[in-house]
C-alpha cells in the first residue's frame, strides 16, 4: 500500500473470544507477509466477556498453527468504529446483521458522510468457503477450532489478494 495511512480491518464475532480473535491474527499475519500496511482488530457484538483473553482452546490450536492470541482481549463492537475502520469483517451472517444495525445506530449518532466503514463477510471472496458463515466452535469440540483456523487462512488470503488490488489501484 502506498498510502502513509493504514487501512483498517475489523474482524467481529458474538463474543470475541474464538473466531474473531483468530481472524484478526491470522489476517495480520497475511498482511504482514505481503507488507501491506493495514492494522488489524476484532471485537464482538455482544458484551458477554469484556477484556477477557480468547478461548484457551482457540489459543490452543492457534499457537500449534503458530499463530499467538495470547496478548489479545475481547471488547465490544461500538459505534466509533465505523468512523474509525475501513472495513469491518463479519465472521457470520447473524454478526452481519448485527453489525448492519448498529451502522444504522452510527449513521443517527454521526453523519453518514463520517462513516468510513464497509461490512462484508469473512468468506466473501474466499474461494474454498464462498460466502460461508465461519461456524462458532465455543460448545463444539476440537474440530470446530480447527475449521476456524483453515476457514480464517483462507478467507484471509482471499482478502489480502483483494486489498493488493485495491492498493495497486489507488
């Protein structure tokens, strides 16, 4: 990316302790890789487990991945947000439309020429899980965090081959 300022990604989920701070991990990781320059965070809908670390079974299967969660800490999705990021990453299509209602909240609260935001799904240009809902595995078993992660690899290299062209084209 050419520009001195970063483009900003936020992955959400219900709670933000399983998907999205996966995603945000690993799609930093990706763009790390192709040095592009965008920040990346999560946060989730719900306000279920405020500053609390992921899953340890998220953590788990993470770091076996090579991917470290530990440092991160659930927070609620607020409405600063949408003047804040660039894009905000649904990890299902219920969080979309959560996170498409509180726009709504953002657009009353700020003006619509404020908002700064696209929502999408993880999934959206991913190949492998095309417009897929990345399942929640928190009352599933080992499996369930393992597609998370192959589901986030995917979905997130998918992304940064968008934003490589979104870049290229700016």
């Amino acid at each position: 990316m050419s520009s001195k300022t970063p483009y900003k990604v936020l992955c959400v989920c219900l709670g933000n302790i399983c998907r999205s701070p996966t995603a945000e991990v690993v799609l930093r990781h990706f763009c790390d890789e192709k040095q592009l320059n965008v920040i990346v965070d999560s946060a989730g809908t719900s306000n279920y487990h405020p500053n609390k670390a992921p899953d340890s079974r998220s953590q788990k299967h993470a770091i076996k991945r090579g991917y470290d969660l530990s440092s991160l800490r659930a927070r609620q999705l607020k409405t600063q947000d949408f003047l804040e990021f660039d894009l905000i990453l649904a990890m299902d299509h219920e969080n979309f439309d959560d996170i498409q209602d509180l726009l709504k909240q953002a657009i009353q609260q700020f003006s619509a020429s404020q908002i700064r935001s696209t929502i999408a799904l993880m999934s959206e240009h991913d190949q492998q899980y095309p417009q897929q809902a990345l399942p929640d595995p928190y009352y599933g078993e080992a499996d369930g965090f393992e597609r998370v992660i192959d589901q986030c690899e995917s979905s997130s290299q998918a992304w940064v081959n968008v934003l490589q062209q979104q870049f290229q084209y700016k």
